[in-house]
C-alpha cells in the first residue's frame, strides 16, 4: 500500500515507512483499577521486548451495550483516573472511546487518542469535537459503511483542523449476527493518506450473538492479523484479557493475554520477510 501521513501518538511513531507495525491493545472495558494497571503493565512487559510500540486502550463507558443490564465502566471521572495513572506510571501512551461532545475536553486532558466508536461514525458535533480537542483521533468505520463512505466522516475532521487522524477497519455487516473484512478496505482507507489500523477482535464478534450480549470467535484472530500484517497496515488493534471468559465486555471476542507474545512474534517474523521481498 501507499505511505500514510506520518506523526506520533505519546512517542509512538504512526505512519509513514514504519519498518513494523504499532499495536493498540487493552481491556474492552476498565474493570477496576487494579484488573487495568495488571494488564497495562503485562502487555508492556510483552511488547517492549519485542520493540512493538503500544497504545494502551480501555473505555470508562461502554454506551452501546447490547442489554441495559451489562456492565459498562466506572464512568468518566474514576475511568479516567485510572487511564491517567497508567499513563503516567507506565509511560505509555493511552486511548479511550468518547461518545457523546460534552466528554471530549474531559477525556483529552488525560488520554493521547481519542476514538470513535463505529456506531458513531456519522455524528458530526461528536467529530467535530474530537478533532478540535488538539489529541490525535481514531475514527472505526461502521459496520454499515462501505470504506469510501467514511469519506464524509473524514472531511469533518479533517475540516475542523485535525491531522493526526487513524482510520480503523473493524468489519462489516454480512447477514445477521456476522461481520466479515474485506481486506480491500484496507487499501481505500489507505488510500486517503491517513494510517490504517485493522481492529481484528472486534472484527470477529458476532453482534447480538447470544441474545442479550455478543457473540465472537477468537479462534480466527491470529487468521486475520496475519492477513492484515501482511496487506501492509500501519496498526492492529486488539482487546486483550487474562481471563476472556470471565471479562465483563467483549470477552468472546478477546484474545487470552497468554496467547498475545507468540501471536506478536509470528507477526513479526511475517512483516520483516515481506519487507525483505519489497
């Protein structure tokens, strides 16, 4: 693929012709601090040996929750106290979705990124917000969008002053209950000049797959990543639990912690042989 726009996130170098790829991974949802520090701490100890860089990723507000009775985060002030203590501990950079404007000055005192949840995609005082906050913006496509849809989407960043933006592919709807990835959305999205990050967990839910929650199959992860490393994106993105089956948001979906350093290091030996044949 093209060469995207280049610039950092928290030290993290995005873009441009990185000899490898960044990786955005975290708990769907913070479930206490403790339980978010632990795997902030543990992906980090992963990673920097392996010279990933890592944006940490944890939501304090999980809004789009198939059943009102799930669980959905501790909330702004608490959620984003941890993310700031993990960012200020740790010294690495962080992420987390905003949904509604009003959080967006909030979230941005704290955090290097701020996301866009897919189902939000289209809404324009939320973009617009964001992309005004000064923080680098990751903008998931919808699952109802084609990838030159998100056009629009984009130039309502772009158009508020905002430049450090990442383009996320996180599937598309197929049928009931099913998601799958086109990887030729990669390249449209690419082709828009901002850096592409495959979400691959998300990518495998099956939304409303159990009914009152969402279903997933992680047993195809490591199938996608290598697809995606190999299309040549600039990020994956991944939630990652120690515990998927006991997680309180998107633990079907997850990748188990145990699995994560073998998976990176496949990845790894992967892109340095495509890029020996480029």
């Amino acid at each position: 693929m093209s060469l995207s726009t280049q610039f950092e996130v928290g030290g993290v170098r995005i873009g441009g012709a990185a000899a490898s790829f960044f990786l955005i991974a975290g708990p769907c949802v913070i479930e206490s601090a403790s339980h978010c520090y632990f795997l902030a701490e543990a992906l980090a100890g992963i990673c920097r040996p392996l010279q990933v860089p890592l944006i940490f990723k944890a939501s304090f507000d999980k809004a789009n929750r198939t059943s009102v009775k799930a669980f959905r985060g501790p909330g702004i002030e608490d959620g984003l106290a941890v993310l700031k203590d993990i960012r200020a501990r740790l010294g690495m950079p962080v992420l987390t979705d905003v949904h509604e404007p009003w959080q967006v000055e909030k979230a941005a005192e704290v955090v290097d990124c701020l996301q866009i949840p897919a189902f939000l995609c289209r809404q324009t005082d939320l973009l617009i917000a964001a992309a005004r906050s000064g923080r680098t913006v990751n903008l998931k496509k919808g699952q109802f969008l084609a990838p030159w849809d998100l056009q629009p989407a984009i130039q309502k960043i772009t158009d508020s002053g905002c430049r450090k933006l990442l383009l996320t592919e996180r599937g598309t709807c197929f049928g009931y209950n099913n998601l799958v990835v086109d990887v030729r959305s990669l390249g449209i999205l690419r082709n828009t000049g901002f850096p592409v990050v495959l979400d691959v967990t998300h990518s495998l839910q099956l939304p409303g797959g159990k009914g009152d929650s969402s279903g997933g199959q992680p047993e195809f992860i490591e199938i996608l990543a290598r697809a995606g490393v190999a299309v040549g994106v600039d990020g994956l993105f991944m939630e990652v639990h120690d515990r998927p089956d006991q997680a309180l948001s998107d633990g079907p979906n997850s990748l188990p912690l145990g699995s994560l350093e073998t998976l990176l290091k496949k990845l790894i030996r992967l892109r340095a042989a495509l890029g020996e044949q480029s």
